[in-house]
C-alpha cells in the first residue's frame, strides 16, 4: 500500500472536474449511479440517453475514467466473410484511438459517439453506436467513412469529447476565467481534502464518525483531521468547513468516495503498470461480508522483471451467486475492465470447494476451456488451513 500512496495521488490535475461533480452535489441524493451499469464492454452498455438528464455527465465521467473498452492479444472470433475467415485486429487501436471491441458481440463501437452522439446519425454510423461493426472485410474503409469531414457526427462528437475532458478550454471556463480568487481558494481547499483523504487510506483509517453534527466533541477522523489541519495552516483555515461555500466544503460522503475512488484507480494503474505485457496467474476466492453480500477477490501473480514473485490484489467484486458461471463472468468483467486477456493466464489457485475447483463445470474448468494453458493449483493457505483444522482434531481426540 505505502508503495502506491507514496506520492500525493493526480486526483489534483483533474481539479475543474471535480470542481463539476460539487457543482452537482445537490442532485447526486436523488439521482445516485448504479455501479453495476457502468459496463467495461461497449456492446451491455446502457445509451447514455436513457439516464436522467441531472446525471448524465456524471455516468461520462465515470466512462471517460475507465477509457475505451480496448483488449488486446485476444484470440477475436472469425467470422467467414467473402472468401476468407476474417476477425476483428487489435492494431486498429494505434490509428483509430476511438475505436473499441465489444468481446460480448463480437463488433467494433465508437467510444466518442457513444458519450456525446448529437441528434441525426449519418447511414451506416449507427452500427458503431448501438448494433456493433463487424464487417470486418470493409473495416478500413468503414473506420475512414464514419470519421468522415470535420462536420461529420463523428468529428462533432470528439469535439465534445475533448471540451468534456479538457473543461479549461471549455466555454464555461473562458467565461469564468477572471474568478481566479475562488479559483485559488478552492485549490486550496481541494489540496488539503486530498492530502487528509491519502493520509487515512494509508493509515487504513475509517473516515466517518458516529455523529457529525456541529456540537459534536468527535466528527470521525475525515472532518477532525480537517479541522486539525486549518488550526494549524491559516491559509487552509480560511477556506475549509465553515469558511466554504456551502455548495463546495467538499466533505459530504460522495465526496469522500470520489477521492478514495480515484486513490483506488491510480493505485491500480500502477499495478497494471507494474504487470506490464507479461504472462500472469490469479488467485480467486470468494467469502460473504457482514451484510450477507457475496464477494469475490480476485489476486494477481507474477514475475517482474527483477525475477522476484509479485502478489497484488486487483479487486473486490460483489457476485450475486456463487455458481461458477457466475464466478466466471465476475472474472470475465474484471479481465475486461482492466483491459486484461486471458490468453495470458498461466495459472489459476483456489480453494477445494466444487463451483472452484470442480472437474466438470467449476470455475477452473471453464477457464481451461478458454486457455488450457491456465493451469489449477490448489491453494496452499487452503491446503494448510485444511492441515491445522485436522491436526487440532487429532489432537482433541
């Protein structure tokens, strides 16, 4: 964890969109995301048309974080198209940096129209926006034509695309421009909520308190660590709690988990970046938390380039059933969230229970299915759990 945290997290480079979501705060308690909408493949996604209007710049936030749904070294479904068998190519990313693959439908979408499609859609562009392009024969001269002139649908969309993500070029913020006090102050304000974030989550603190209330005598460690920070920095005292505007004390819990979200996404960026290109294995298992939720963690393992045996824990995703089907396509979802492909999976651990390890029809099976190269190992915390449990019943015997 110290690793990742070392360094205050680039949640700051981002400020004037974090500035946006305060904007909103107001709307997010009757309008809230249902994270399990937000779909890494482009072919299960929900139109962004059908949100609510209060929240659809939130739901492009959200996809705009993660990027364009892009695997690559996967093994893409042939299809036969004229005289030859013909499959999508993950060398089309490197000219066309909106395109992406759906692994459900087997078709190319257009990340940029997907967020910001404007009203009339040209012929033939609606295949990147909702069915999916899969003329794989023509795709050149398909990814050419959609683009199309500057006043294309396409080319509109991008526009916005980058007014969104750049927001200090946007009309708005010219306007607003000469606010350079707020400006500064809310800086200030976003700096010392950032720094009290990323000193709990590398302490592993809790960030509530039980009551928050003015006359408290103790506001959880978020707000007290806040406080204690502008008692002892005058220019943060002035513009943090009650010295802010009430619309952007940044301190409501949407906040907090915005932060610690974006803490999370860059811990994992580096992670990912640590795996690189190299082959991996993942140790899965799964366990119900105090709220009765099923969840399954999900560990990867590797080799660095140094030769040593590296373990890091990739995600926490909350499974409905604990059939294996159901365990396979959480897994499924996070290989594709990550961008990752299970062509290069070497090897697989879990423990003994049948929808893991099952011969037929357990998680390892369906893998193998997949990539025989995955290799099952039982895991060996399980195997010593299971050597204690036997031992101490030996033992009371």
């Amino acid at each position: 964890m110290e690793k990742y945290f070392g360094k205050r997290p680039r949640i700051l480079d981002s400020c004037p969109e974090l500035e946006a979501q305060n904007a909103e705060e107001n709307l997010r308690e009757n309008d809230d995301i249902n994270e399990s909408e937000i779909k890494a493949d482009p072919g299960l996604r929900k139109p962004i048309a059908e949100y609510g209007v209060n929240i659809r710049d939130r739901i492009r936030r959200e996809y705009v974080t993660k990027g364009p749904c892009q695997p690559k070294g996967n093994i893409f479904q042939k299809t036969h198209q004229g005289k030859d068998n013909r499959s999508f190519i993950d060398a089309w990313y490197k000219d066309y940096d909106w395109l992406e693959y759906s692994e459900a439908k087997h078709a190319a979408y257009c990340f940029y129209c997907f967020l910001f499609k404007l009203g009339y859609v040209a012929p033939g562009d609606e295949a990147f926006t909702s069915c999916g392009f899969s003329n794989w024969k023509k795709a050149l001269e398909k990814f050419k034509a959609h683009v199309g002139d500057k006043s294309s649908a396409h080319n509109k969309a991008r526009i916005e695309y980058e007014n969104f993500v750049n927001q200090r070029q946007s009309v708005t913020y010219v306007v607003s421009r000469g606010m350079t006090t707020k400006e500064k102050e809310y800086r200030i304000r976003l700096t010392a909520t950032v720094d009290v974030v990323h000193f709990l989550l590398i302490q592993v603190l809790p960030y509530r308190g039980y009551d928050e209330s003015s006359t408290s005598l103790n506001k959880g460690n978020f707000l007290e660590l806040l406080e204690w920070y502008g008692l002892r920095n005058d220019e943060v005292g002035k513009v943090i709690l009650k010295n802010a505007p009430r619309n952007n004390q940044m301190t409501s819990p949407s906040v907090q988990k915005d932060m610690a979200n974006a803490c999370a996404v860059e811990t994992t960026l580096d992670i990912l970046g640590e795996l690189g290109d190299i082959h991996f294995s993942i140790l899965v298992d799964e366990s119900r938390d105090c709220s009765t939720k099923e969840q399954m963690a999900i560990v990867i393992r590797f080799v660095n380039k140094d030769g040593q045996i590296i373990e890091r824990f990739l995600a926490l995703v909350h499974v409905k059933k604990t059939t294996s089907v159901c365990l396979k396509e959480a897994t499924d979802s996070v290989f594709a969230k990550f961008k990752l492909s299970l062509s290069r999976l070497r090897g697989q651990g879990y423990d003994g229970a049948s929808n893991m390890r099952g011969e037929c029809n357990g998680l390892k099976a369906l893998i193998l299915k997949e990539n025989p190269s995955a290799w099952y190992v039982h895991c060996f915390a399980h195997q010593l759990q299971l050597v204690c449990v036997a031992v101490c019943d030996k033992g009371s015997l």
